[in-house]
C-alpha cells in the first residue's frame, strides 16, 4: 500500500511529455489507456498545477529531417516518410499551452538531452517534477531516467501515460518507476494538492 502524498507546491512542476496532435493521434491502439484518457488526466493535473501557481512544462517533439533519414542502425525496420503534417508537434488544444506554461522542443526521446528543461527547473527551485504523458516506455522513461540521475524526486502519474501493450506499461511502472519516485493515480495527485 503506498504511503501518503505530500507535495510541496513550491518546489514541485508538472512535465508532460508528447501530448501532442501527431502522437495522440497514433494512440488509438494504446493500452492499458487510450490516448483520450491520458490527455483528460493529464490535463486534469495540469488544470491543478495552474490553479495552484505551480509551473507546467508542455513538452514535445518537433522532428528533424535530417535527423530522421540519418537513422541509427536498428531492427525495427522503420519505414516511415520523413515528412510530418504540419500539425504533428503541436501540443493537443485539452492540454494549452496556458498562459505561464513552459513549452519544450525535443529531438529525442527524452525531455532532458539537448534541451534547457534541466536550466528551467533548476532556476524554479523544483526538486520534484510529476510526470506523465505517452508513451510510458520511450519519452516519459527517457525522461525519468535523467530526472533520476540529475537528483530530481519524482512522481508518476500512472493513468496519465500508456504504452504499446499491457506489459510494456506494467513492466516499466513495477521495475523501473517503482524504484525512481512515487507512482500515483491522477485522482491521488490532485488531490494533494
């Protein structure tokens, strides 16, 4: 049974990572959530961080050309054009961005490398970031994992992200998140705060 949530709301930043229109668009088949449900939760945090001044970080991925044909080698095959609609990037209109939240680009999977994520959060005196978003296998582990080794506690937002299959999402909720931070429903977050 996983202990109370205290949450301090000086020190603490909501970071959402890739809700935006070219992924969620792609999210018909995700599980254990559909990407409806991931953008209601998460724009239900969202809504809460902003009532109660606390800082909000959109984050998303704008995809580099050059990037994309320059691939690493891999064996996933891909066989996607490199060219996006003109929409792709942009976060989806449930979630903002509001006034006051931070938006983040991104050209990896994670919101840390290459961005000034770190530089903001740092210079806001946040120390916990509460993190949500799809998928919870690539961009928000991506994300943890730096979150993790920078020093930053963590709460995750477990009806707020979803992956590929069941098991990918459990997997990474029990074995990876369990032992970074705090997992919590959106319910449990907002109501700490």
């Amino acid at each position: 049974m996983p202990m109370g949530l205290e949450i301090d709301k000086k020190s603490t930043a909501l970071v959402v990572i890739d809700l935006q229109k070219g992924i969620a668009s792609m999210g018909r088949n995700l599980v254990p959530y559909d990407a409806n449900t991931v953008i209601k939760n998460a724009s239900e945090l969202a809504e809460s961080f902003r009532k109660n001044d606390m800082p909000v970080f959109l984050v998303h991925v704008v995809p580099d050309k050059r990037a994309m044909l320059n691939v690493l080698a891999d064996d996933s095959a891909w066989s996607g054009s490199a060219e996006m609609p003109p929409d792709f990037s942009d976060i989806v209109p449930e979630l903002g961005p509001r006034d006051n939240d931070v938006v983040i680009s991104k050209k990896q999977w994670g919101a840390f490398y290459g961005t000034d994520l770190e530089l903001r959060l740092r210079r806001g005196g946040i120390k916990t970031i509460v993190l949500c978003g799809i998928s919870t296998t690539h961009g928000v582990e991506s994300t943890a994992r730096f979150a993790y080794e920078m020093g930053f506690q963590q709460i995750f937002a477990e009806d707020a992200m979803t992956a590929m299959t069941k098991e990918m999402h459990e997997s990474t909720i029990n074995n990876v998140f369990k032992k970074m931070g705090r997992v919590r429903k959106t319910s449990e977050i907002v109501e700490s705060l």
